[in-house]
C-alpha cells in the first residue's frame, strides 16, 4: 500500500459544487496497487478542463477496494468531460460493459463539523446511509450533528456529510488521525448513541464504510 504524502482534498472548500465518488472492489493487495496505477495514469493523460478541482484516488486499507473522489465546479461541466473521456476498464479486472456502468455517484455537500485539533488526518472512513428521500437526507445529518455527532473524538479530525443528487443516500467524509482511533470509536459510547439516533429516525438504514489512506491526488488549475 503507498500512502501518498499529499494532504487530504480539502472537502468545504467553497468553489467545488459537487463531489463524485467511485468505489471498485479490486480482491487483493496485488490487484489494488495495479488498479491505482492505471487510474491514476488514465486521468494524468487526460486535458482537465477549469471546472475541474480534484482527482484522489484512495486506497482500503484491508486491500480490497479503491475509492475515487472528484470535485468539480458543477455537474454539468462533469457530464461534458465524461461523454468525451469515459472511464476505462482496469487491465485483468473490469471489460468494457463494466467501464460503461462506473458513473461515479453525485453529491453535494451539505453540513460540516471540523472541530477536531492540530493534528493532521492521515486517513478517511466514508460510511453511506441509504434514505428514502430528501427530507430524511437532511434530518439524519441535522440529528448526528446537533446531537452525538456535535461533541469532539480524539483522532476525529473533520466530519463533511454531503447528500447524493437523486435524495437517497447521505455520506460522510470523516477524517482520522489513525486507523486505530477510528476503531476506538466504533467501540465507544459515542458510536452507540450515533446509531441510535439512526435507528429513532425511519427511513435511514446505516450501510457502513472502510477505511482508507490517500495513494495520490490530482489538482485542477483553480486549486
């Protein structure tokens, strides 16, 4: 696994309207480091445009998986470079009919909590909630944050919920100064009170997430 050095994209940042986010299962640790590569090759050959923001490529770190997530000016300028750059398929992993089905999911981020300290994040932990519809979007984030979710964690960093465009999934981009701080968490009482206040909502079903470190990252001309 290579952790780049690069800080984490920043997630607030006020001229991205919109964040997509594409998870591959890759199997093994061998596979994961081929399939980064060829990500990252694809898109350094490819003529961004200056609605684009960010490109990073992360990788899982029990080796299974690669996450991408871009930002962009807005969706439409996505959808333009998509139609004339779609994606390819990873060599030994994906055919072109698996290419053709990896339109990243869209997002647009909706509330933060930074009050973490000092110390930088090392790694990301992105848990999914699938919602039915948008009013539970915004209540199961207005719940977490001005309730369990609002107190700090040592090794928690940032929490960025962001909503997807079609109203039924919410993510949260948490950062973590280790993985070994977000397993405290999970252990914690502030874990079960986090859940439980899903659990209280309806509607919202927890579909968990992995933890991953940042391989390599891409920045457009307005970064």
């Amino acid at each position: 696994m290579t952790v780049s050095s690069a800080p984490l994209p920043r997630m607030d940042r006020p001229d991205a309207d919109i964040v997509l986010v594409s998870r591959r299962f890759v199997g093994d640790r061998d596979r994961q480091k081929g399939a980064v590569e060829s990500i990252m090759a694809h898109w350094s050959s490819l003529p961004l445009p200056a609605e684009f923001r960010s490109l990073s490529c992360f990788e899982s770190i029990d080796g299974e998986h690669v996450m991408t997530i871009s930002q962009w000016a807005d969706e439409s300028s996505f959808d333009e470079f998509s139609k004339a750059h779609p994606p390819l398929p990873i060599p030994g992993l994906e055919t072109e009919a698996d290419a053709g089905r990896l339109r990243p999911q869209v997002f647009r981020r909706y509330r933060s909590n930074t009050s973490g300290g000092a110390e930088d994040a090392v790694c990301v932990v992105t848990p999914v909630f699938d919602v039915d519809g948008p009013e539970r979007q915004r209540q199961a984030v207005d719940a977490l944050l001005d309730g369990p979710l609002g107190e700090s964690f040592p090794g928690l960093k940032a929490m960025h919920f962001h909503l997807s465009t079609d109203g039924v999934h919410v993510l949260n981009y948490a950062e973590w100064t280790s993985a070994d701080a977000h397993r405290a968490f999970l252990e914690s009482e502030l874990s079960s009170r986090a859940f439980t206040t899903l659990q209280g909502l309806g509607g919202v079903r927890g579909l968990g997430g992995k933890c991953y470190v940042l391989h390599h990252q891409l920045t457009g001309s307005a970064s």
